[in-house]
C-alpha cells in the first residue's frame, strides 16, 4: 500500500474523532441547557453510530494486511535507531571521541530530568557525539543514574578531565571536544533538531508507519536511555507478577498534589472514568471483556480509595506502596524513584492510556507505548494538552481544508496555510495562530493535519 494509502485511512480515523468531539460537545450542552430528554435520546444513537464508524475502520485496518508491515517496519526502525546510539555512545577511543555533556541538576521531577536527558541524547545523534551524563549527587539517587539504569555507554561514561565550552553557535563549537548544555529553555541560539523534528533520512519511513513520528522518535531515545540494570529488571518482573498485570487494560494517570491550581487544574476520577467506559463500550463490541481493568498511577493516594468506591465493577491494580512515596513530601528518594519508574512502566504497557498531557509522567509512558507498536499514536485522551515535548520549537499543523470564520473567536484557513497550534479543545475545534494572516482563534480540527518538520542529521552509514 502507498504512503497516501496509510495518510488517507489515518486522516478518516481523524475526522471520525473530530466529529464525535463536536458532536458529543454540543449535545451534553444540549441535554443540560435545552431539551434533556430529546438531546439524550440523539446522544444515545449517535454514540452508537460513533462505535460502528470506529469498527468499521478497525475492519478496514484488520483486512488490509499491512499489520504486520507495520510491526515489522516499526521493529526495524526501532532497531536502526537502537544501534545508532550504540554506536555514538560507544567510540572507539573515548579520549578522541567529541562529546556532549549534560547533568541532573535541573530542579524538578522525575519526568522532567528524563525529558532533559532526552533532549541531550537527542543533541549528541544531531551532532554525532558521545553524551556524557553527570548524575552522582542526583535528587531523586545520590548515587547516580546508573543506580537503576544502564550506563549510558560501555566504555566512555565521564569527559576525561576535558574541559567543556558552553552551547552556543554550533559553527564554532566543530572542534570543540567537550560541549556542555544548558537546559532547554535557556538554549541560545536553539538548533533546529530540537523536538518535534525527526530525522529527515527516518522521515520518509516515519511518515508512512506513524501517525505521530516526533512522538515515536522521542519514544526510541526515551527507550536508549531507560534500559534497566538488571536489578531493576527483576523488580520489575516481580512485581508484574504480584499485580497480575494483563490485558485488556486502560491506563490512568491522576496528577494532583503539587501540580493542580499551579501548572494544570483539577479534574475529577469521574472525568477520566468516562474515556475508560468510552474504551471498553468500544472493545465490548468486538470481543468479551471479562472484567473491565484499570492500572491506576497517582501522586495522591486518596485517588485509588475513590475509585474503588465509585466503581466496584472495575478492577483497580495499583501498588498502593508506590502511590505513598509519590506524594510531595516523599519525592525525592529512591524509594520514589523505584516507584514512578514502575508506574511509567505499568502505564506504558497498557493498551490505551487516559491522562493528562500536562504531566511529564503520562506523557514519558505514551512514549515508551510507541516503541511497543507499529502506531500506537492514537491509544490516548489526554484532558488537557495535546502532546509536545517541554521547549520544543514551534508545532505547525498544515490547512487542508478551507475554512471561513463563523464568529470573531474563530480564524480564517486557506490551504496550505501553517498555524502555530496552541491546543486541541477536544470539543471539534483547536485553537492557534494562522502564520500567514497573524490571527489567533478558533478553528475546526478536521481542517488541518499535522505538519512533520525534519531537521538533516547525519546519516550513520557505518550502522548497518
Ligand atoms: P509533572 O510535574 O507531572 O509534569 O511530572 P514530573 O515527572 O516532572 O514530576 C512529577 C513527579 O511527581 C514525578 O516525577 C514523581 O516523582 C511524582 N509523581 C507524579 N505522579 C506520579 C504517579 O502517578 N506515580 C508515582 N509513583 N509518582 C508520581
């Protein structure tokens, strides 16, 4: 099948989403503020219509046999990418080798520093250098990354008493050996291999397979970075055992604690619980679920109380020792440490994940979930943002649809127009700047797609 094949039949699964977002939107409002009875009534039906569209969809993707390609083409993807750092984080002579370097002092948690590190993996490929990770004194394990991860190289682990320059024009930095980064925010001037790019060689192949690349991508150096010292695989094993983790099962991340009133709001189990029925009304149409399952991931442990309360027939499996040590006060510790890479890891494995894209956490296991699928770009809701990476360069989405505004909220699209998007209101309409008329507002979803940017990085000819 061809490139416009695969685009075409995302772009459909697209449009159903986005028509059921305004639809859903405007009949709740409806079945509150005006006619309850008829408004529930049509709410009911096109709810159902909604799941037919969906089947009929899985039915198109189940028979048109590219499955498998896609399983395979994502595992070799994975694996080229895999074996570029590998080669990058293992030179041959590590005093010769040209390096980045970054540490962990970034004041913030644990989903945060990792994104860091991301983003210093992900400068050291653009470069072909080695990165040299400085952890020991860590917040969250004085003894350092390697504490639970795998070093970040065999050979070439500390910058050999070289002195570092300081990022800044990368055409002078050429023979520097040794670059150190800042964190992302403060970078000046801001290379354009910042996330969202992609590879420009990976994109042809990207684009076809993923319905997010940069996500996908991302997802790999999160997977580089994250290979667990086995004392960590074996924790983990155990404890996949205990919990008698399976599926079909929904992920759920409630981040409350310090983060609500100041970096996102409130929102209540029910407000998840409602994706969580969403999915499995889908999946009970298809098969037989025998119990509706949820892993469940909080920094508050009152969360899994209410839940259990308020649906008994759901199976909650959460490690309620983990939730303890999540909250605030317990943060920084290895005990917590253990316990939010278990809860990412959990997550990422789940079949479909219901969150809050504001938090670091959902969004690191929504990309460790890419790694494990040919395209799992669309196994989300997020209540709140759409996905993006913390200091990412702009995120353009391309009009392919005309579009007139019908108020003075909305904007105007032509064809081919880029808008900077600021977020998805997941009502039907999403919110950003038209870069060619310089006007912020409103605008329906389904009028744009997403605009890929790739940024040339070197070509890794030695990697077979
Ligand atoms: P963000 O603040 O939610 O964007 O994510 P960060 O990862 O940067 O910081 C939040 C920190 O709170 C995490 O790193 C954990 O230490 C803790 N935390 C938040 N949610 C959870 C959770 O569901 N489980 C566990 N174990 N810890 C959590």
């Amino acid at each position: 099948y061809s490139l416009e094949h695969e685009l075409q039949q995302r772009k459909v699964d697209r449009d159903i989403t986005e028509f059921w977002f305004y639809m859903n939107t405007k009949l709740e409002r409806l079945k509150t503020n005006g006619n309850h009875e008829v408004a529930g009534d049509i709410l009911k039906r096109a709810q159902d219509y909604q799941r037919t569209l969906r089947n009929d969809m899985q039915a198109l993707y189940d028979t048109d046999e590219m499955d498998k390609w896609r399983e395979k083409e994502g595992k070799e993807l994975g694996e080229l990418v895999q074996k570029r750092l590998h080669y990058i984080q293992n030179p041959k002579d590590c005093s010769k080798a040209k390096k980045i370097v970054c540490n962990l002092s970034k004041g913030c948690g644990y989903g945060c520093q990792l994104h860091h590190v991301t983003y210093c993996l992900i400068t050291a490929y653009a470069l072909e250098r080695t990165l040299v990770l400085e952890s020991k004194g860590w917040r969250y394990a004085a003894a350092g990354w390697e504490s639970v991860f795998l070093p970040l190289s065999n050979n070439c682990i500390d910058r050999q008493g070289q002195g570092a320059r300081h990022w800044s024009d990368p055409r002078n930095l050429v023979n520097e050996m040794a670059i150190e980064m800042p964190i992302i925010d403060s970078l000046h001037p801001r290379p354009d291999f910042l996330p969202l790019a992609v590879p420009e060689d990976l994109a042809p192949r990207l684009t076809k397979l993923h319905g997010n690349p940069s996500v996908w991508w991302i997802g790999q150096i999160v997977k580089y970075l994250t290979r667990p010292q086995p004392h960590l695989q074996k924790d983990i094993e155990s404890v996949n055992q205990r919990l008698k983790f399976s599926g079909p099962i929904v992920g759920v991340h409630v981040r409350r604690t310090d983060k609500v009133g100041t970096e996102a709001a409130f929102h209540g189990i029910d407000e998840y619980m409602k994706h969580v029925e969403e999915y499995f009304d889908l999946l009970e149409t298809r098969q037989t679920v025998e119990k509706r399952k949820i892993f469940l991931a909080s920094d508050d442990p009152s969360v899994a109380t209410e839940a259990r309360q308020k649906y008994p027939h759901y199976e909650i499996i959460n490690d309620p020792d983990i939730t303890q040590s999540a909250g605030l006060n317990k943060r920084y510790t290895d005990e917590s440490l253990r316990g939010i890479i278990l809860d990412i890891h959990f997550l990422s494995l789940c079949d479909y994940l219901v969150c809050t894209f504001s938090s670091q956490v959902c969004r690191v296991a929504y990309e460790m979930m890419q790694t494990m699928y040919g395209d799992a770009s669309p196994r989300f809701k997020s209540l709140d943002d759409i996905f993006y990476f913390g200091g990412q360069n702009a995120h353009n989405e391309e009009v392919v649809e005309r579009h007139v505004a019908q108020s003075n909220m909305e904007i105007d699209l032509e064809p081919g127009d880029l808008i900077g998007i600021a977020g998805n209101h997941w009502d039907g309409f999403s919110k950003g700047l038209n870069r060619r008329t310089g006007k912020t507002g409103l605008y329906p979803s389904y009028k744009t797609k997403d605009h890929v940017t790739t940024s040339k990085m070197p070509l890794y000819h030695q990697v077979r």
